[in-house]
C-alpha cells in the first residue's frame, strides 16, 4: 500500500509540471525573433526622434513616384473634398416647422461671396474649395496641417475673417517644456492637464524657406493660442499631439519599388547598346585595344557597314534578354502595399484593371467610398462646423448678414448643413431600380437617395418647379410616348393647364 501511495503521489506532481505556461506565444522570444527589438514608449516619444525623416521622406516619395503622386495629389482630394464640400443653412422659422427661406438664402448668398480667394485666404491665392483640398493633401503627406484664422478683412471683403494655411514644418519640432506656466509644451504644442491644446509655438516663417530668407533665429517663435488654430491630423493613439505621413508604413516599400523600376531600365538600356560579340579560337594572340590602330576594339554598327575581323574572328550576334518577368508580381505587390496604406483600392490606385471582374471591382470600390466618407465626416466634424461658427459670429458682427436677436438664441441659428461629394452609380439601371423599391418599402428617402450622389434633395425639388414653370410658360409638355424615346408634344394653353399638374407627367434629361 505504500508503495501505491508513493507511486500516486509522483504522478501528480508530474502532471503539475507538464502544465503549459499561461504566455502569449507573441511575446515569446526565441531564435526567430530575437532581434526584434520594441519599446513601450508613448506614441509622442517615438514621433519626436522620426517625424522629421518621416515627413521629409514621405514627400520625396510624392515628387518622384508617379502612383504615389496621383494618389495623394489627385484621387485623395478628388473622391473627399471634389471641388469643395457643399453648404447649406438650415435655420426653422420661430414659429412652425419650416424653414425661414429668406435668411437662408441670405446666409448662404454671404457664404459663396467669402469663398472668393481674394476674401478667405490671407494670400488671396486659394480659393475656399482649393484650401480644403490642399489640406487633404498636406495631411495625407505630411500628416497634419494647421490653418489659422486671422481676424481681419483682406481684399475688401465685407466680412473681415480669413484663413492661413500652414505646412507642419513651421510647427517646431524640438520645443519641448516641461513647465510652462503649469502647461507641457510638446513638440511646439502646448496642452493643459487633460491633453487639450492651449497654444501652438509657430516659426514666423517656414525654416526650409532658406534660399530667400534669412535663417530662423534660435529660440525666436510666435505664440499663437489654440482658439485661433485648427490643426487637423488623424490620432493613431490616444495621446498623440502630432500627426504622422500615412506613407509611413510603406515608406521602405515605395523606395524599394522606385530602386527596382530604375534597375529594371538600367538593365534593358545596357543590354541594348550591345549588338554583338567577336569571338576567337585563338585566345593567346587576342588583338587588345592598345595594340589597334585607334586603340579600340568596338565598333558604331551602322547600315551597310563591313567590319574588319582579325584572322580566324568571327561576329557572335547579341540578343538581350528582357529583365526578368517575374518581376513584375514583385511590382504588383508592392504597388498593393502602398495602395492599402494610402485607403486606395488597388485598381484605382494603379489604373490597372486588367485583371479585375465587375463584382470584385465593384467591391473594391465600395470599400474605398466607405473610406472616403469617414474621411468626409472626420473633416466636417473636425474643421468645417467649428469654423463656420466662427464666421458666423463675424459675418453678424459686421452686419453682411442681419439678424437682430442672433447672440440671444445663437444655437437656433446656427444650423449648416454640409454636403460631402458623392459617386456616380456603378451599374445606373439596377440601382436606381434597387432605390426606387427601397423608397417603396420605406428602407431609404429622398433625402437619403440625394445625399448618396452628392446632392441636396431640396436644391433638386426647386430646381424641378423651376423647370416646370419654364415649360409651362413656354407651353411645352413632355410626354412619355411608350417609346424608347420621350418627345415633346405642343399642346394648347388650356390642355397644357389641365395636364402639368398630373403625377404621370415627366421630364426628359437631355
């Protein structure tokens, strides 16, 4: 018996030791990742070492790489911003539901007035549209952008408030203070207690700008408080004060892929200067170049030309073979990588679509529109709402817009409506059909359907009672004749009178 209770006892005690350890098999360090080497630091810390390569690298890139270049300068801006977000007021009347359309159209005429370079930019260069496009695109490539309002008239616009854009290099960089009246100064921005932005420590000019102004003085920066600046980046962490190139993970990836183009035309150009080869069965009386008469031993191969062979030479015709073309998936890949990094689908991003089926295109296009919108929405959000208040405040003050009580019940009328871009249809037919039965059902609206496209429901019903009015003036009625086609049919001014009210009526886009 005890010999049995011996035994038991060891074989506990061996299952207690063949337990496996509670560990995250990627933490563990073995011969496969032993170089890899990481850190815990805040995402600050790692930005304050790398963000001036980074940035600097980054926009290399875009200058020389023509994919990178219509990525960022082109398609980005093109598919968030299109040629300026739209806008619309929506301030109700004080009594009832509707809309008080005579101030917003009053608003709205002062809003399109300001957007005119001369007005909004400090430069009198940009127009309102083209700031937020070079914003999308200094963002995508630098990682951020600040825009500062300057309170003041430029150009002799009536409502004195304009916009500067700023590139991040101006920021600096290297100020860093622990106690700045109670504040942290971080990498040029100065946050309080709970990470919020008091002021900004600008170069009064861009420190690069070297070749036409003096140098930038040590220690000599302006103070610029935070009400004053929207400096717009996209966080990758919480606690993250400066914005990062969104190249910055592909960045080794497009050089590589800029290397491996240029090698591949060395290679072609190199092989093709060679047209051929002079062989020998003797190579012990080889003719070298010294010992020739002009001291060489090639040839301009021209048309018709007779070359002169030493005894017993013969010409050896050369035919290159073109670089490897496997290459060419290695080039695929790494267009792939940079084309994620940059929320681009492949097939956009390259114009290749040679290898793509209408459902996977459509997916993939789909998927970067849902990018699209968020970027659309963290935009607005972000920049547009909060500075339209500001104007607002400016444009009331001055008297462009005239609103008595307006700082007495601000929040009622204050009520933009912004308007992102949208997209045409891929497939027109099927999903106008699929939003006319989601419309049956009650799933979508009109107002939803307009917003897809990029347009406003109601400019488009206004716009279709102006149209109506016109044919009606003009006694014209566009009949569907059951055709392919709809044809326009005169009609008396009593029979147009008696028929353009009735729902069957349509019109024709021409």
């Amino acid at each position: 018996m005890a010999k049995k209770g011996k035994s038991k006892k060891k074989s506990k005690s061996a299952n207690v030791s063949d337990l496996p350890k509670r560990r995250y098999d990627g933490a563990r360090l073995s011969r496969n990742n032993s170089d890899w080497l990481v850190s815990s630091s805040s995402a600050d810390s790692d930005l304050r070492s790398d963000l001036v390569r980074l940035r600097n690298r980054s926009r290399d890139l875009i200058r020389n790489n023509p994919y990178l270049k219509h990525a960022i300068q082109a398609t980005l801006p093109n598919n968030i911003i299109g040629t300026g977000l739209g806008f619309q007021s929506q301030v109700k009347r004080k009594r009832g539901d509707k809309l008080d359309d005579d101030l917003n159209q009053q608003i709205e005429d002062a809003w399109l007035e300001w957007q005119e370079a001369n007005y909004c930019h400090t430069a009198g260069k940009l127009t309102f549209g083209d700031l937020q496009r070079l914003a999308i695109k200094s963002i995508a490539e630098s990682g951020e952008v600040l825009f500062r309002i300057i309170r003041s008239s430029f150009g002799g616009s009536p409502i004195p408030i304009a916009l500067e854009i700023i590139e991040s290099d101006q920021l600096c960089d290297s100020h860093a203070v622990s106690g700045y009246g109670g504040n942290l100064i971080k990498m040029g921005v100065e946050i309080n207690e709970w990470q919020r932005p008091v002021a900004y420590h600008l170069y009064p000019y861009h420190p690069g700008d070297t070749q036409f102004t003096r140098a930038v003085e040590n220690g000599k920066l302006i103070r610029v408080a935070a009400d004053d600046v929207y400096h717009l980046f996209l966080s990758d962490r919480p606690g993250q004060t400066r914005g990062v190139p969104w190249l910055h993970a592909v960045i080794n990836r497009c050089r590589q892929m800029n290397a491996f183009e240029d090698a591949k035309i060395t290679t072609a150009r190199a092989q093709a200067l060679i047209n051929a080869f002079i062989t020998t069965p003797d190579p012990e009386n080889v003719v070298l170049a010294g010992e020739t008469e002009n001291g060489d031993r090639t040839w301009d191969l021209d048309s018709g030309e007779a070359i002169v062979l030493q005894p017993g030479e013969q010409v050896q015709a050369f035919i290159p073979s073109t670089p490897n073309d496997n290459g060419s998936e290695f080039l695929k890949s790494l267009l792939r990588s940079a084309a994620i990094a940059t929320g681009i689908s492949y097939e956009a991003f390259t114009g290749d679509f040679s290898s793509t089926s209408y459902s996977s295109a459509r997916t993939a296009l789909l998927q970067e529109r849902d990018c699209y919108q968020v970027l659309q929405n963290w935009f607005i959000n972000c920049f547009l709402l909060p500075f339209y208040r500001e104007w607002l405040d400016v444009a009331v003050l001055s008297g462009r817009v005239k609103i008595d009580d307006y700082f007495q019940n601000r929040a009622h009328y204050c009520k933009p409506k912004f308007t992102s871009r949208g997209w045409p249809w891929v497939d027109p037919l099927k999903e106008v059909n699929a939003n006319i039965e989601a419309v049956k059902a009650g799933f979508k609206t009109l107002t939803e359907i307009a917003a897809e496209s990029g347009k406003d429901f109601e400019d488009i019903v206004k716009t279709r009672r102006r149209e109506l009015d016109l044919l009606a003036t003009y006694q014209i009625d566009l009949v569907d004749t059951g055709s392919q086609s709809v044809e326009p049919v005169i009609m008396t001014e009593k029979q147009f009178r008696s028929l353009k009210y009735k729902s069957n009526l349509r019109l024709r886009s021409d």
